[in-house]
C-alpha cells in the first residue's frame, strides 16, 4: 500500500489535470462559438444592406392605427411650436419617468428584501426587558443629588460667615 500523503499528492494533482482540461476545452469551446456568430452576424449585415439598397424609397403607410392627426396637431399648438413649449414637454417627461421608475424600483425592493431592511422589520421582537440599568441609573442619580445638595450647604455656610 502507498502511503497517505502521496495518494493525497495524486488526488490533488488529478484535480488539477482535471480543471486544466476543463478550461482548456472551455477556451476552445467559446473561440469556435465566436466565430460562429461573427460568421453569422457579418452574412445577415451584407443581406440586409443588399435588402436596403435594393428597396424603395417611396414612403409606405403605416400599419395599425397610429396616433390620430388630431391628438398630433394638439400637441404640436401646444408644445412643438416653440423650443420652450418643447423644453417643458421634454422636461415634464423625464420627471414623470423618473418618478414612475424610482416608485417602481423601490416597491421592488420592499417587496424582495421585505424583513430584511431597517423599515421593515419587526422591532418589538427584539425588545428586551432590561430593568436593572434603569435602577442603577436611578441610583447614580440620586446618589449625584445627595452630594450637590451638601456642597450647597457649605457654600451657604461660608456667605452667613462674611
């Protein structure tokens, strides 16, 4: 029979063979899988730039129904007519978002992290009935008053001698 420590020395020694092998095929793996997609990627490119030359240039009309000519027509005696009407549509747009999409991620927080932050747990678990440091503190307090009451007196003491 071997003994332990070389067995130990192979058996850590195959783990690494093992992990080399590993990431070796890994490496080989991903660099044919890359130039899968570049293949892929640069022959849908040239078709669709052939696609596009080859189409037309003739406006087509859109299909689904869009937003009516009306409501557009608003908007634009409204906001795009001046760069200051377009300035506070824009503005009121990016303030409305970020108020929709803040609210939005801080319910999902709450709502995953429920229990665990500060707002949301239970503190009256947690609550201990400590009354001893309360006495003490009580005593230490008076304790205090006893010894200003006696210097106070002495203080006096010395006035009614003058």
């Amino acid at each position: 029979p071997l003994p332990a420590t070389i067995l130990v020395d192979r058996s850590v020694d195959l783990r690494c063979y093992i992990e080399k092998t590993k990431i070796k095929t890994n490496m080989i793996l991903s660099s044919a899988l890359r130039r899968g997609i570049r293949s892929t990627i640069s022959s849908s490119r040239s078709t669709s730039l052939l696609a596009a030359r080859n189409a037309s240039t003739a406006a087509t009309p859109s299909k689904g129904p869009g937003v009516p000519p009306n409501v557009l027509r608003s908007w634009y005696n409204i906001f795009g007519k001046s760069t200051a009407g377009y300035i506070t549509w824009i503005v009121a747009g990016v303030l409305a978002t970020e108020f929709v999409t803040g609210f939005g991620i801080d319910s999902l927080w709450a709502s995953v992290n429920s229990g665990r932050t500060y707002d949301s747990v239970d503190w009256t678990k947690f609550k201990v009935e400590d009354d001893d440091d309360d006495e003490d503190d009580e005593e230490d307090e008076e304790e205090e008053g006893e010894g200003e009451g006696e210097g106070d007196d002495e203080d006096e003491d010395d006035e009614d001698d003058e």
